[in-house]
C-alpha cells in the first residue's frame, strides 16, 4: 500500500487523473460517510463524539491554510487572529510592540479575565495610567519586522498553493511582497479581515482555553477603537469548539537575557528610539535612518542581528557585535551564513559580563561601562538591541507547559496532535512547504478519513527516532522525511477511505531550491542530488546518520 500511494504520484499525469478517478474527491459531511475500519478498531484512535466546531488559533500561513482546508471539509471553523489582519509574523505595520518584561514574565501567568462573562469594559484615554495606543498594541504585539527585511529563502520554498508570486519578483523576496502573497491567500479563501464571513474573528485573542468534558472553552478578548468619542471597547466572552488547532507557532514573545546589571540599564529612557528606551530587544526595530551617527551594540548574533546590522551599518557611527565563544566548524550552515552576513566593518566583542552600575538614569547610558568576558571595558553606547531567541507564545496564558518548551513540540505527534488528547493540535512543519499536508491530515482525521494509532502506539512513535526526525531546514533529511511521511500516509488513507490524492513537491523546483542554497546559503550545503539519493533511502535509514544530509537543525531558529 505504502509503495501504490507514493507511485500513484510520482507517475505520469495521465495515470494520476485516472487514479483519482476512482476516489471519493469529496469530504465525509455525515456519519454514513465514515470509515468502516476493515482492521482492528482497537488499533486506532476513536474519538468519543462528533467533531464539528473547530477554532484555529492564528492567521499566519499556518493558520490560514488550516481554516481553509477544514471549512473545506465542512467543519463549523472560527478563525480567531489577534492582529487586524492576516499575515501571521509577515504583517508589517510600523506600529511597535510595548515595552517587553525585565527580567521575563514567567510564561505561566495568567491574564486578568472579568470574573462574570460575557463582559464589555470601556476604557478612555489615561485610564490606569495607560493610554489606548498602548492597550491596543498590548492586545495584537505588532510583528517583528522591519521595513526593508528580505527573506532568506527562496519563492519557491516560500509560496501558498493557489498564489503565485508576480513573474519578476526579485530572486529574494521582500516582506512586503510575501505579506501581500499570504494576505491574497487569505482573500480567495475568504479569510482576509474586509471579508463577510463568519469565520474569522480579526482583533481577537484567545486569553485562555481548556477542555471541559468533552469540549474545548475559548476565553477570548476582542477589542475595538470606537472614533466618537474617542474611546476602546474591549468584549470578553467563552466559546466552546469540539477541537482547536494551534497556528501561533513556538515563540511569539520576547526573551531577554539574565546579565548583572542590565535591569538598570533596561531603566533609562528615551525619546529618540521606537521603544522609549535606550536598551531594547529587536522586535521594535523597523528603519535604519534614525541610527545616523550613533554607537550601536547588538547583543547576539542571529539571523535578525545580522540582518538589522547590515541595514543599519551604512548610517552608524560604530556597531558591535556581542556573542558567545563558537566552534566554527560545529556551527550550523545558516549559524556561519549569519556570522557572514554582518556588514565588514562591525566589530565583534565576546559575550557580556556585567552592565556596571549608572551613576544616574538621566542622560543615556553613553558614559556607561560594560565588562566583557574577557575583562575588555566597552563604553560609548547610544543604544543596545538584543537579537535573543524568543519565548513561548503569549497568544493565549498560560500556554501548554507541556507543549511549548523551547526546540520542538513536547507530547506531540509527528501528525501535529495531542497525544493526550487528539481533539487538540498544533500546526509544528513549515507552512510554505508541509502545511497544506498537515492541514489535510487534521481534516481528514477528524472527518474520520485518516487513523491515527491509540495512544499507546501514539507513545511509542514519539519515544521513537524513526517517527521523530521529522523536523528541520527545508531540504535536510529531517524535512525531506516528513514529506515523505506525510504524502505516503494521506494517500494511503484516501485510497482506503476516500478523499482526494495529494502530491510531492514538484521535483522540477529542486534544481531551483539547491541553486538558491548553494549562493545565498552554503556551497554544497544542498544539492539536487540529495533529493535523488534520499529518495531511495528506506523509512528505517531516514534516521540514522548518513552522508548525505547535513546535520538537523530547528528551523524555527533561523527562518
């Protein structure tokens, strides 16, 4: 069965038209059109009730193609975004987002809810010594992009089916255009915020959810600038879903480093930068102008500090570069790209010891010291960004602590669900590429036309390697292994009980992808003969180590 579904794809399209001839190409509405497991239904996932609400948490690339693919299937979806519009983390707005938490907010806090719901507050400009710019940006964090970032990946591994970019697009693509692209995703799927539909919900967060018997409650936030007068309305209200999809991704919020001294310097203030102080973590950044003349110190050295260094660099007096001590040839490709990708007249210093005590507040921190690890004393800052990996969302508090951890999904399966409890899941590929899969398989499993294992075996796939080396980089073995995974599994279970095929990623884009990596990545880091030999490599050798891929890498930390 395995070999049938895959050849089926990789065959003429002649033979591929006829094959899904024979295949229910429509989805399962009612009971009468749910499987007859012809196997032992103990080996398989049963679900207690019928599942027909379901909420998605998040409009980004994920998300969107989620709330597609169920309301497809005809599923009851509610598409729930705290930002005004689609995009997920590629909507650019030059709003900033406010002021991140010295030290870090411990990520099990709970959000203030209104003890009786539903409940409608109206706040008025100062109320708590808050203005309504700064409720509002609280409510939706604006994204972390600046005007001018270009992607580091190519169109081709950085498009949603059914939205092709404009034929002249630039080799790398700006933010702008990939907004616009998930943004027209987003419209012919009727999912963009000036949409009549009924499913989404743009300006609303969901503060909390948990499952109660047998249904999931969504507390959720929604608020609204109301013109006359000039005022806020924020609404509170539970909603109950038989399933939710989680779209937020693994880090949404800001993670500041704990060195001695910085929670004073974090206290200094100014009018000249978007945040209002002199030490600030990236995220607020958006343009390189105002930087003219000044001594910058960026605090790591990921892709974002380079990125913001090579675009302030032409403005800047001085800028630094802070990071720990790294074995070069241990380093990731896209760690090396990163290193590479700072502009030549950045300087590198080690890592930071102790910010030394202010002897005031006022006037800046330029007469400040900052030790370094090496006993080096830097003085003469005018500002200091932090490029730091980020914390778990904070779409929703407290997130699943058993979920979100840092790395990958903790007691999640390969297929994106909850092992604990399927009817949860989270959207854990990369959308461009392997979210229209999952997105499939979450409607499919739900409808009844895809199993998934009982928990036990659920388990054991998850302590297990061969089910587990499923994430990485676009074009490792990791992420060539999932599609591989993902394209055999939805096909199988369609063949069986009906729904539509699906297809690998077209094979003609691999010259493409590997040309790309091999200029703007790293030579031989990725070459089209690598998808050739992979594709003859048995399920049991996808994990085992082999020459033929480079070592796995989260994308989440590079991309």
């Amino acid at each position: 069965m395995h070999l049938l579904a895959f050849a089926v794809l990789l065959g003429a399209s002649v033979g591929r038209a006829l094959a899904q001839q024979v295949i229910l190409d429509t989805p399962a509405s009612d009971d009468s059109l749910r499987p007859r497991f012809r196997h032992d239904p103990s080996q398989w996932t049963v679900f207690n009730s019928t599942i027909k609400r379901v909420a998605v948490i998040g409009a980004g690339p994920a998300g969107l193609q989620a709330a597609a693919a169920l309301t497809e299937h005809n599923f009851t979806v509610k598409l729930f975004e705290r930002a005004p519009g689609p995009g997920g983390n590629w909507l650019y707005s030059d709003e900033v987002p406010v002021r991140e938490s010295y030290p870090d907010e411990p990520i099990d806090k709970e959000r203030w809810v209104p003890d009786t719901l539903p409940a409608t507050i109206y706040y008025n400009e100062g109320d708590d010594n808050l203005t309504l710019d700064q409720r509002w940006r609280e409510h939706w964090q604006p994204r972390s992009i600046w005007n001018s970032l270009h992607t580091n990946s190519p169109a081709v591994i950085t498009a949603l089916d059914e939205v092709p970019y404009p034929p002249d697009h630039t080799w790398v693509i700006s933010a702008h255009t990939i907004g616009a692209h998930v943004r027209a995703y987003a419209t012919i799927k009727k999912l963009n915020s000036n949409d009549n539909s009924a499913v989404h919900q743009y300006s609303t967060r969901v503060e909390s959810f948990k499952k109660t018997e047998s249904k999931w409650t969504l507390t959720l936030r929604q608020l609204k600038l109301l013109e006359e007068p000039d005022r806020l309305k924020v609404t509170y209200w539970n909603e109950d879903f038989d399933a939710v999809v989680v779209a937020s991704g693994p880090y949404d919020s800001p993670h500041v480093p704990e060195i001695d001294g910085l929670l004073q310097w974090t206290e200094v203030t100014s009018s000249e930068t978007p945040s209002g102080f002199s030490v600030y973590h990236s995220r607020v950044y958006r343009r390189p102008e105002r930087y003219a003349d000044k001594t910058v110190l960026v605090v790591g050295v990921g892709t974002s500090g380079s990125e913001i260094a090579r675009d302030i660099a032409p403005y800047a007096k001085k800028v630094y570069a802070s990071h720990k001590v790294y074995d070069w040839d241990k380093l990731h490709p896209f760690q090396r790209r990163s290193f590479r990708r700072f502009p030549p007249e950045t300087e590198f210093i080690p890592q930071i010891e102790k910010f030394e005590p202010l002897e005031s507040l006022d006037g800046g921190i330029k007469n400040g010291n900052i030790k370094l690890t090496n006993g080096t004393i830097l003085t003469g800052i005018d500002e200091a960004l932090q490029d730091i990996p980020g914390n778990p969302p904070d779409n929703f508090k407290p997130p699943p602590t058993d979920v979100f951890g840092g790395g990958p999904f903790k007691n999640v399966h390969w297929t994106g669900n909850y092992i604990p409890d399927p009817t949860l899941a989270f959207t854990t590929v990369r959308p461009w590429t392997a979210g229209k899969w999952q997105s499939y398989g979450f409607a499919k499993i739900w409808e009844g036309t895809a199993r998934i294992p009982n928990e036990p075996e659920l388990w054991r796939q998850y302590n297990t390697t061969r089910w587990t080396n499923f994430r990485g980089l676009f074009g490792t073995r990791p992420h060539q292994a999932l599609e591989k995974q993902y394209v055999t599994w939805l096909n199988n279970e369609s063949l069986e009980f009906g729904g539509r095929l699906v297809a690998p990623w077209p094979v003609a884009n691999r010259e493409i992808f590997a040309y790309y990596s091999n200029k703007e990545w790293e030579t031989e880091y990725i070459t089209a003969q690598n998808f050739t030999d992979f594709d003859n490599l048995p399920a049991e050798d996808w994990s085992k180590s082999t020459n033929v891929w480079d070592p796995f890498a989260l994308e989440d930390e590079f991309w």
